[in-house]
C-alpha cells in the first residue's frame, strides 16, 4: 500500500480531523446575543459559582458542522451491515420513527393527568397484550429499561416468590454459554452463583445440571438460544427438573430474535424471560440506550411483578401505582415512570405491520442469513462446532494459528473494509471468538460482500499478517491503547497552559 503524502490541514479530503468542541470555541464566538442579567443578590449561601462554567462560545455554523463531521465518522446500522453478535443491529423502518413522532405521543409528559393520556395507555396494555400473545405467557412487566434491566426484574420476582413462600435458597445457576449479565445480576440480587459446563457440541450438560440441583439451588438462569448461537434442545427437560427441585427458571430473552413467531417461550416452562424490544422488535439502540426490557412471567410469578402497570377500568385505563391497589404482591418498583415509551410505539409499530405471519418470516429470515454465511465461511475461517446455527454464526481463531495474527488483528482490518468488526473474545468459552449477527435484514448481495471481505482479510492473514498488524490504516485513527484508556480515563478536557 502505498504512502499517502501529509496535508497540511490534517483533513484527508473529506474525512476531515475534527477537534474537541472545547477547542472549536473562542470567546464571544456566540450563536445568539443575551442581555446582561440584573444585578441580584445571591441566595446560595455562598456555593455560588466564582468562575465561568466553562462551556465553548461556538457560532451556529460551527456546531452543525461538528456534530455533522462527528456523525460522518461513526458508524451504524443506517451506514451498512452491523454484524455484532447478540446483538442484533438491524434495520430500523422509518413508519416507525414517524408514529414516535406523532403529537399526541411525542409530547406526553409522565406527570399528565391519567385521564389526557388514555391512548397512550391503551397502547402500553395493547404492547402487553401483543408480547404476552407471542410468548405465551400470562403475566409482564413492562417497566424495564433494557435487556440487563429486565433480568433484574424477573431475579427479584424469582426472589419475592421464594421469600413468599419462607424458602431462603441462596444458590443460582448460571451455564458457561449464558450472557455475561446473567451471573451480575444474580451476585447484584444476593444470590450465590453456580456456573454450569457445557457439552462438546455446546449446549447445557443436563446430567451436570441435575446434579447440582438441591435444596439450596433458587433458579437457573439460562440463554436460549446461547451465546454459541445454538438452540438448547432440552429446554423442557431442563425446566422440568429444576421445578422438581423447587427452583424457577429464568431464560435470558436476548436472542429472541431467532424464535419469535415460531417457539412459545410459555411452552418451554419458563418462568421469567426479558424482552429486548429495541433488538427483537426493531427500535433504535446503542451507547446505552433507548431500550426497553419487558419481562414476561409465569402464572407463579405473576403475583409479584412490579409497580405500575395498567388495567382497563370500565371504559376508561389507568394505572396500578401502589401496593394496596394491586391484586398481587408486587415486590416494588423498577424505574420512576412508565417504561420507556417511545420505544414501546416503535415496537408496536413494528409488530403490527408485520403481523404474526411477518414475525415468523422474521426470525426465519434471521437463521436462514446466519446459516449462510456459516456455509460461506466455515472452510476459510474455522467454526468451533458442528452443524446448523440459529440466528448468528460462530467462529474461533484457530484459522489464524501460525500465522502470528490475532483476532484483534483481523477484526481492525475489517474496519478498512468498511465494516463494523464483529463480536469479538466473546463467548469466552470459545479461544479468539468471533460471533457474527447478520439479522434478516441484510438481502443475500449484502451478505456475499461480507463474506468477501472476511475471506479476503483470512487469506491476508496467511499470506502477509504484517501487514494485517497495522490496521486500520484508513480509519480516522489508527489503534488506540486501549489498555491505558480503560485504567486511566481522561474524562475532563483541560485548557492548555496561559488560555
């Protein structure tokens, strides 16, 4: 490759270097002019503020245009196949952004008279009734703010129930194939936890499990399908046993994706189960939100889901908001509000202009794009176990044995590719994982260049991983030491020295 000549603005023609707002700004560079304020006297007790905040003064054109070239440098679902395992980065359908943005819906406030929001309430237990139809499931909690939120959720229901019953069981058990919030959340809830095996084809070793079922044990929190991508085929067996035992059984939702329309998660006896509705059902996600996390629960757990929810009183809805209106034993509440709303009409949004035939055709389109690029792929990157996959394709790096390059390595020059790289050291359990979500929305062409790309950058490994060492070379910034950035933080933009 060849060496590009400097220039001497630092742009590369229109990948333009881009510095800190804070560094954009000069005085009196304003955007608007304000009056001075009045002269008054301070009540603060003398915790007012002796020196400028210390926002940047920045014109209108100079805050387009940097939040403009920020946006070109980042990378999203809207820009090209997001191929993150568990995590579904799909398309999101833009009727659903334009029903968000409804008056009426885009403009409520949480604090509204009940009797002004009466359709967005209405909606809220249509959402429900939509969620409880597709997994079978009596009961849910619709609160949650996301996926980690919601195993919260049905956790502290798990634990109300048992408390209910005067059964103080201390143990949960977690198979190695879980997400890695399953154990957080368990250890967060007081809760000892147990970690399961696996066997060589990847799923839970069910005669493991059973010997670790006991009196002590309060619930299995399992992944279906796992993090392996795989389907766990003795779910039943599994949820019988640890019933038999006195246990409940909480299945981590995040991967719902591949069975929705098509597995009723009621029927697997499930007893809890987070929805992640800005994954399955198509909403915005990423940085940390939006999302939502519903939770549905069993007949059992039914009793204890939390504050508030919403029943139809008369003709009129309203909310359940305390202990002593609630024909259960509701273990409290979640979050301050109501869920997260615009979320819950984007998802509905999504469910009801697919329709139940479309969902199907959904997670099928998913498993059948997974299982394509496994085909594509397997006999030029390498595939830790055999057979079909569900919704994402697993590989690990023992393709890149001998030839010095790494998974990290490979991944980077998937960003001079022009894509996203793909999950990567994750599931643990796999040596150099790389886990690869395609969603059912990316069409077979979009699929094949991906698959190109991969093959091309296998072959570079091979033939010249020196080169391969030094991606990116076409980002805007090359490798980071991302060690140090993780230990010492630099949070706070400081001015130079005499600004």
């Amino acid at each position: 490759m060849s060496t590009l000549p400097p220039t001497h603005s630092g742009h590369r023609a229109l990948d333009l270097e881009e510095p800190l707002i804070f560094e954009l700004g000069r005085p009196g560079a304003r955007g608007i002019d304000l009056p001075e304020g009045p002269e008054v006297t301070p009540r603060l007790g003398g915790l007012e503020r002796q020196r400028p905040i210390g926002l940047p003064d920045l014109s209108e054109p100079q805050v387009v245009r940097h939040y403009t070239r920020l946006s070109q440098k980042n990378y999203g679902i809207d820009s090209g196949l997001f191929p993150l395992g568990s995590c579904t980065m799909k398309h999101n359908p833009r009727l659903n952004e334009r029903l968000a943005r409804l008056p009426g819906l885009a403009d409520l406030h949480p604090f509204q008279p009940q009797g002004t929001v009466q359709g967005a309430l209405a909606l809220i237990h249509t959402l429900a009734g939509w969620l409880t139809e597709l997994t079978g499931m009596p009961a849910v909690a619709m609160t949650p703010a996301a996926g980690a939120h919601g195993e919260l959720c049905g956790l502290m229901a798990i634990r109300a129930c048992l408390e209910a019953r005067g059964d103080a069981r201390q143990v949960v058990l977690v198979p190695e194939s879980a997400h890695g919030t399953n154990p957080a959340t368990a250890a967060l809830c007081g809760y000892q936890v147990e970690s399961i095996p696996g066997t060589a084809d990847g799923r839970v070793d069910v005669d493991a499990l059973k010997r670790m079922l006991g009196p002590d044990v309060a619930a299995l929190m399992i992944t279906n399908p796992n993090t392996l991508g795989l389907f766990e085929r003795d779910i039943i067996d599994i949820s019988q046993a640890v019933h038999a035992a006195g246990g409940l059984v909480y299945m981590d939702g995040a991967n719902l994706n591949a069975l929705i329309g098509r597995v009723r998660v009621g029927d697997l006896g499930v007893d809890a189960m987070h929805i992640n509705l800005h994954k399955t059902f198509s909403t915005p996600h990423g940085g940390g939100g939006p999302g939502a996390g519903p939770v549905v629960l069993s007949d059992t757990l039914a009793p204890f889901a939390p504050l508030p929810y919403v029943v139809k009183d008369g003709e009129a809805w309203r909310l359940i908001e305390h202990r002593h209106e609630a024909d259960g034993h509701p273990f409290g509440r979640m979050k301050g509000y109501h869920g997260q709303f615009g979320v819950f009409v984007r998802a509905l949004a999504y469910m009801m202009s697919l329709g139940a035939d479309g969902l199907a055709q959904a997670s099928g389109d998913a498993v059948l794009a997974a299982n394509y690029l496994l085909a594509r792929l397997k006999d030029h990157l390498s595939a830790p176990f055999p057979g079909p996959v569900m919704h994402e394709a697993l590989f690990d790096d023992s393709f890149l044995k001998g030839t010095g390059a790494s998974t990290l390595d490979f991944a980077k020059g998937l960003i001079d590719e022009g894509y996203h790289p793909m999950t990567m050291y994750f599931p643990l359990v796999v040596h150099g994982a790389l886990l690869v979500e395609p969603t059912e929305t990316e069409s077979k062409a979009s699929l094949d260049a991906f698959a190109e790309s991969c093959i091309a950058l296998a072959d570079r490994a091979r033939n010249d991983p020196e080169s391969l060492k030094q991606a990116p070379l076409m980002a805007p910034r090359r490798r980071l030491d991302e060690t140090r950035a993780a230990r010492q933080p630099v949070l706070r933009w400081t001015p130079p020295a005499g600004d």
